[in-house]
C-alpha cells in the first residue's frame, strides 16, 4: 500500500540483514545459520521494495512501475554476479537458468496470478494494447537473441557466443532497453498511463510522501540492496549443498533466485489487479521482465569477460519450446486490451509446466 512515511520495519529490516550478516563473519556459527540468513534476505528485499514503492509513489506513473522494475533486477544482478563469482566457470549457466526462470514467473506466473484474480474478481478488465504490445515486442526480441539464437551461431560450438557477439549482444539489450524507457516515460508515456476507472483502493489517493521521506527511502534502499548481495552469496554454499542433497538439476538455483527476488513485486501486482488497476501490473511484470534480460546480460558479459570464463546462454530444446509458448500465449492473450479468468489459468498452467520439466527433466 502506498504510504506517506516509512513505518519501523522498513529501516529496521536492513539493519537486521546487516547484523545477520555480521553474525556469520564472526560468529562462526554451524549450517542451521543459513534459516537466519534466508529469513534476513527475504526481510531485506521486501524493504527494499517498499522503499522503491515510496519512491515510485512520489514520482508517479509510469516512472512508478520503473523504479520498482529497476529496484528488483538490480538485486536479481547483484545476486546472480555474486553467485558468478563464488562458483567459478562452474556457474557458467546460471546467469540463462536466472532469466529463463524471470522470464517464466513474470510471464506465466505474476501475469497468470494477476489476470485470474483480476477476472474472478472483475470479469473483464481492461488496459492499453500499444504499451503492452511495444513491451512484448522487445522482450521477444530480447529473449531469442540472449536465449536462442546462441545455439544457432557458427563461430564457436556449443550454445555460447565469441566474446565479439557477447559484448555486441549486450550492447544491444541495453540500447533496446533504453529505447523502450524513453518510449515508455517521455515520447509516449500516455501508452502506459491506466485508460480505465480509477482504482478502487486507497493507493492512488494516498498523499505523496514528502521529500524527506523519499531521500531516506532511496539511502535505505541503497542499505538493504548492499545487503541482499551479501546475503545472496552468503546462502550460495547451503543453497547448493540442498539441490545436490535432493538431487534437483542446477537450474532449479535460477528459479530461486529468480522466486526471492520477484515475491515482493508479484505481490504488488496482485494488489494492483486486484484493485482493478490491470495497466499497473502488466506495466510492473513486463517491464520486470525487460529489465532482468537488458541489465543482466550486460552484468555478466561483463564478468564473464574479465575473468576469462565461457557464458552458457543457448537454452535445450526443451526449454526453447516453453519459451516460445510463453511468448506466443502472452501475445495472444494480451492483444486485445481485456482479460478475462480464461487467459490467466492458461498462463498459470504453462508455468506449471514449466516447473514440472525443470525438476522432473
């Protein structure tokens, strides 16, 4: 909910992430630990959202929906280049398997969520086709050129780019990326302003937050991002030792990730539709899905580059037909400026899907 203030827990939640934090570095403290630091992160991302909210509220629509899309792959990439980092070339795909699983939640999952409840609760719910379409049109994109297409180039054997293509492919996401942010904020910002009644809860309404409370905000947001990635590489060793305990594939450590870092957001995008503000949320969830491909391509081209190490992008066939159902789904369904239960159960049963194959290949 949009406030004007922020209430005790949101500074007192990073200051407890922190302080976790220094209990492992000098506690010393056994494997059980790791239910402190896990309960530390989610603490830490949910305030870190809702400082992002505060911001959002108090730069408006559609600058709104983009702070808070930034704020959530900024800690995704933070997560992913830490865990790059920490597993050596043995990490080599999970910066694919992190995106995929974005792209499959945000897609699938919030999309499908928001769509279905905002039918049972609605019937139909409207929005405005030229935004969502500009979005779908760049995320296609985006995704076969990251996702895809590197199993089809020549220069070198396997589902990799040449480190030429790499760093030209990631240049182009953030180009595109860009591109679609001014679309979306300046040349055309109508196409993503909400077109239908306005929203039945107390969010719109609220009194902006003062100026003060936003600077605090964005210091305490920068606090609880520092402390998400610390925390992220700190549940890296726990975090593994249980896929191989349980015997899951290592794409399983994407979706995780990918799980802790949207929980917050989806949440406010249930909130919107729920409320009948069904721009707001596809806004939040596809913009989501932009941005975890357009930084995080960029993120770990880059370290991947530095260190010398080979970037496993090219996702199995498998993989590549849920992806392209995903895309084709969410262009059909979306194609028209209202929804109704129909298409949100669709999107949910394909992520169902989704993750039946990952932990059952």
């Amino acid at each position: 909910m949009a406030v004007a203030r922020n209430l005790p827990w949101t500074w007192l939640a990073p200051i407890a992430g922190w302080a976790a934090l220094a209990g492992a570095v000098f506690g010393g403290l056994g494997g059980a630990y790791a239910l402190v630091l896990a309960a530390a992160l989610v603490a830490c991302v949910t305030a870190a959202v809702h400082h992002a909210e505060v911001i959002a509220h108090r730069v408006g629509e559609p600058f709104g929906t983009l702070v808070l899309a930034l704020a959530v792959t900024v800690i995704e990439v933070a997560l992913i280049v830490s865990l790059m980092v920490a597993g050596g070339p043995a990490a080599a795909a999970l910066a694919r398997d992190t995106i995929l699983a974005a792209i499959m939640l945000i897609v699938n999952g919030i999309v499908g969520i928001c769509l279905l409840v905002g039918g049972l609760r609605h019937g139909e719910q409207s929005f405005e086709t030229r935004g969502v379409s500009s979005a779908l049109a760049v995320l296609a994109t985006l995704a076969v050129v990251t996702l895809i297409l590197p199993n089809y180039t020549t220069s070198v054997a396997g589902p990799t780019y040449t480190s030429g293509q790499l760093v030209s492919v990631a240049v182009d996401s953030l180009v595109l990326y860009l591109l679609f942010v001014f679309v979306q904020t300046i040349r055309h910002r109508d196409y993503f302003l909400p077109s239908g009644p306005a929203a039945s809860d107390g969010d719109v309404h609220a009194p902006r937050p003062a100026g003060r409370t936003t600077l605090a905000s964005l210091a305490l947001l920068l606090v609880s991002l520092g402390a998400v990635v610390l925390l992220g590489k700190g549940l890296t060793p726990s975090l593994e030792q249980i896929m191989q305990a349980v015997g899951a594939p290592r794409a399983v450590v994407g979706i995780v990730i990918a799980a802790i870092v949207l929980a917050p957001e989806s949440v406010a995008a249930f909130r919107a539709a729920r409320a009948n503000r069904l721009q707001t949320s596809l806004n939040l969830a596809l913009g989501s899905a932009l941005a975890s491909i357009a930084l995080t391509i960029p993120a770990v081209a880059g370290v991947s580059l530095a260190f010398g190490w080979q970037l496993i992008l090219g996702l199995d066939a498998k993989a590549t037909v849920l992806l392209a159902l995903s895309l084709v789904v969410a262009t059909i369904s979306l194609s028209t400026g209202r929804t109704t239960v129909l298409q949100g159960a669709v999107h949910l049963v394909i992520l169902a899907v989704y993750l039946v194959t990952t932990l059952i290949p």
